[in-house]
C-alpha cells in the first residue's frame, strides 16, 4: 500500500513535472501539494497521498505510515544533494522505447513428455511450487543445522574394529525387501516402490487434432477401460509402428491436459543426449498386459501410492533420474534390472540412455 501510495501521488503530479528526469524532481514538494505547503522541510499530507492514489486509509494506518514515508523522502533528499549537472540519463524510455528484450517463442521437441513430468500444470503452463518461507522455514531450520553437528560427532567416534564392520558392508549393496534393488537412498526406493509402472499395449493410436507432434492411444493395462495417454512420439515413431505395441507406462502420475485431452499416464521411452532418437521400452512377449514390472530379484512390492501423493511427494521426481537403459539396452532403475513375468524390459537400440 505505502509503495502504491508513493507511486500513484508522483504519477498525479503536473505533466510537466512527470517529464523531467528522475534525479530533479524533489519528492518533499510532490507529497506535499497536498497540504499546500512547499519546501524541504514540509511534512506529507498523508490522507491526501491517499486520496490521489485512491487508496483508503484508517488514522491508525496513517499513523504508521508517517515515519516510513518521511524516512523514504530524507533518502530522495540525499539523493538530490549529488551533483549530476550535465551527466546525461542512461536512457529515456519515452525516447527509445524500452531496453528489455522482447519474448521469443521456441517450440522444443517432446514438449509434451516435459510437461508431462512437472509435478504440477495450468494449460501450457508449469506451476512453480511454493516456497518455503515463516513458520515452515523456521521448523525446517533445526534439520539443517543439525547436519554440522552430526558431522562433527561422526569425526569424533571411535573407529568400529575391522571384524564388527565387515557384516555391514557385505549387506549394503542387498536389495531390500520389497524389490527395490540399486543403489539409491532408502528415501529414493521407497518412492521407486510407491510408483506403478505397468505393462500396456496400445490398442489404437491417432495424431492428435490440436499438436502435430502428438500421439493420442488407447492403452490396455488390464483395466476396465483402456487408458487415453498422450504421447510426443510422432517425431520418433511411425504411427503405422504404434498399434499393437507392448510399453510400460507410469500409471500412478496424476492425469493432465495436454492440448484439450486429458493424458492419464505417461508411456517410458529411452532417448539418447542430443534428443534425436527417442523409442518406447519394451517388455518382452510373453509379459502379461496389467503386470506390476519390478526392480531388482524380488518382486515383491507393497501397494502403489495414489496419483495425488505420487503429484504431493513429488515421487515420480526422485525416481526418474535413476531410471536408465544399461550398455546392454536393458532398463534399469540404478543398475536393478526392469523386470517382468517374461524377463526384463529392454530398449530396441540404445544403451546407456536415460528413461522418461
């Protein structure tokens, strides 16, 4: 409000004086046309600020903004007292239009996969999530200091003797129960486990009427119904190639937009560095349409987590950066094996590329 006040009271001021460059005007004169007086020493009438600025305003308020705003003038006072008699302004909007430089427009490949893996979208657009700021901030503020003392105390402990330590590391690569194998944190397999990658086939595909780069399939997963997903794999894949097809979906993201369609899923495809080749991973024949695929040697896993707390923990964020094809062009989540009932799910023809 105070900020409003102080810049809709100098934009009401005479043309004249709106024209002149910004160091000559002198802010005690301006905010206190109000009251009729002039002179540096004036005070600033402030329901009259207020008034200009069409703004209203309690006694209480203006009690409180006073000291501000005369605090604010004292520093365009100082300002005023430096010399700049014959430097020219840097620049003069009016004269040469604005110095920003105007918005370009860029089409990416496979935009539809990249929104498809925000956590969160309006239409075409990401929404930012929100900070952690006040009260959040301060009960956040004890974990992360502690780290330093944790470190600290770790230097201090006496080392554990050769014999005691041997167990523990010949159990720290197993994978843990559940299935989750790989080498992540415990944090990273628990939202590994909680994801429900799903053997599908796509029953019928067509380009999508809105996005030229857009596929629109029907994909049974053993559901009642097949799944509407859409995919940014027209660039990649002949549509003559897409019916048919055994994939794996992520069938626990939470549905979204994409063009007017609602997209309830999102197809795994492998794609190398430079983004010139991008191909679905494949379950092997034999695997049967609905089946959970899992990590590692055990197949054991607890109940997927539901699309909003998969949306809420950001999981399928932690998981997607450890999910790659190996040198053999088999799918991995860190180094654990993508498997199903008939083996594990590979990549046609790239090795040593990421999966999203």
């Amino acid at each position: 409000m105070l900020r409003q006040m102080l810049l809709r009271g100098q934009a009401a001021r005479p043309s004249s004086l709106r024209n002149a460059p910004t160091c000559g005007f002198n802010a005690r004169n301006i905010v206190a046309r109000g009251s009729g007086q002039a002179g540096s020493d004036a005070k600033p009438d402030i329901k009259e600020l207020a008034r200009m600025a069409q703004i209203g305003i309690t006694e209480q308020e203006v009690a409180d903004f006073s000291p501000k705003i005369n605090s604010i003038l004292d520093w365009f006072g100082q300002l005023q007292a430096v010399d700049v008699s014959g430097v020219p302004p840097a620049i003069h909007v009016s004269e040469r239009g604005t110095p920003l430089r105007q918005d370009q427009p860029h089409t990416y490949e496979a935009r539809a996969q990249l929104l498809a893996q925000a956590p969160s979208t309006d239409g075409a657009y990401v929404r930012v999530p929100k900070t952690t700021t006040g009260a959040d901030a301060e009960a956040a503020a004890p974990a992360s200091t502690s780290a330093p003392a944790a470190a600290a105390a770790k230097a201090k402990a006496p080392a554990a003797p050769a014999a005691a330590a041997a167990p523990a590391a010949s159990t720290s690569g197993a994978a843990p129960a559940g299935g989750a194998g790989g080498a992540g944190s415990d944090a990273e397999r628990d939202a590994l486990l909680a994801m429900d990658f799903r053997v599908g086939k796509i029953i019928s595909c067509e380009r999508h009427p809105e996005a030229d780069s857009l596929y629109v399939e029907k994909i049974d997963i053993g559901e009642a119904e097949p799944r509407t997903i859409v995919s940014g794999l027209v660039k990649y894949v002949p549509i003559e190639q897409m019916t048919g097809r055994l994939v794996v979906i992520a069938a626990n993201l939470k549905p979204r937009n994409m063009r007017g369609i609602k997209s309830a899923g999102m197809v795994l495809a492998a794609s190398d560095d430079p983004k010139t080749r991008v191909e679905p991973i494949a379950p092997p024949a034999g695997a049967q349409v609905g089946e959970r695929v899992w990590f590692g040697d055990s197949r054991e896993q607890p109940a997927p987590a539901v699309p909003n707390a998969v949306e809420k923990k950001k999981l399928w964020e932690v998981v997607a950066p450890g999910l790659r094809t190996l040198p053999d062009k088999v799918a991995s989540w860190r180094g654990a094996h993508m498997m199903t009932s008939a083996g594990p799910v590979t990549s046609e023809t790239l090795g040593e590329s990421r999966i999203a």
